[in-house]
C-alpha cells in the first residue's frame, strides 16, 4: 500500500478513531498522541491491511487496544463524558435548555455507573453507529453477546433514568 492509497483508506476514519480514544482516555491531548500511534502502527503494517474486510474496523480495535493498555498501566477508573455534547437548541427557553443540562447530568453519571463493557459496546453501537459485524471486529465478542450487552446497559441507564425521575417528582 502506498501513501495515497493509505491517506485514502485510513485517514477518513481520523475522528472516529479520536472520539473512540477521547471516550475511553478522556484527555484529548492523551487522544490526539494515541491516534498518532494508531497511524504509525497502522503504516507500519500497511503492507497486511488488504486481508482485512474494513480498514477501519480494524483501526478502532488498535485504537481500543492500545487505549486500555494505557488506562490498564495507570490503573484509572474510567468515566464517560457527554459534558462536550452540544446540548444547546436554537429554539430552546432557558428553561427548557436548564432541563436538558440537568437531564444530561443524569445520564452521564448512570453511564458512567456502567462496567466498562457496557460503557464500550454502548457508544460504539448509539454515538459511532457502529453495525454489529463492525463491533464484533472490533471487541472480539459475538454479535448474540453484543446484542445482551447494547440491551442491559440501555435498559440499566433507562431503569435507572426513570427511576431518578420518578423520585425528584414523587
């Protein structure tokens, strides 16, 4: 593979690749060096990457991996961060922009509650809008066990949502 056909095929996976180590190192600057080494290792193997089925796949499992070497070598409990999701709407009072902040809160902590597993499957699959196949590729799991895992951490963030809402009103 030469460089124009690596830019081609591997670059336009960049900010996936930098949300997928942002989510799980949650320090950009530590994102921003993982993805560098992501693209090294990647160009280094750049000569194997036409027996994979997508490219990208496999970039996320690499970005993955190394990120929890990294997390695993400082030992840190992970957490994670919707706070820079842009939560703000045109036609929103402030009122109403005060709710969605609170409501924002709410579910970051239940995210942040779950295992790790969860946590990992549930952003690839709802924000990245990964298909189960390309999860699979990635975490190594079956698409079965994909689909308990998705199922259990949305139902535990839902029980768990309903059940915060529930007792601020009641």
């Amino acid at each position: 593979m030469e460089l124009q056909e690596f830019k081609t095929k591997v670059l336009p996976a960049k900010q996936k690749l930098y949300r997928l180590a942002l989510f799980l190192l949650h320090d950009k600057e530590e994102a921003e060096d993982m993805l560098q080494d992501v693209f090294l290792k990647l160009w280094t193997q750049k000569d194997k990457l036409h027996a994979y089925n997508s490219i990208e796949a496999f970039a996320m499992s690499i970005t993955k991996n190394l990120c929890l070497d990294k997390l695993k070598s400082r030992k840190r409990k992970q957490m994670v961060d919707v706070a820079d999701m842009d939560i703000r709407s045109g036609d929103a009072t402030p009122y109403q922009h005060s709710e969605l902040a609170d409501s924002m809160s709410k579910v970051n902590m239940l995210l942040a509650a779950l295992p790790e597993q969860q946590k990992l499957v549930l952003h690839l699959r709802d924000v990245e809008g990964y298909s189960f196949e390309e999860i699979e590729q990635i975490t190594n799991l079956t698409v079965n066990n994909l689909r308990v895992i998705l199922s259990r951490a949305r139902k535990s963030v839902r029980d768990g949502y309903l059940k915060l809402e529930n007792y601020e009103v009641g």
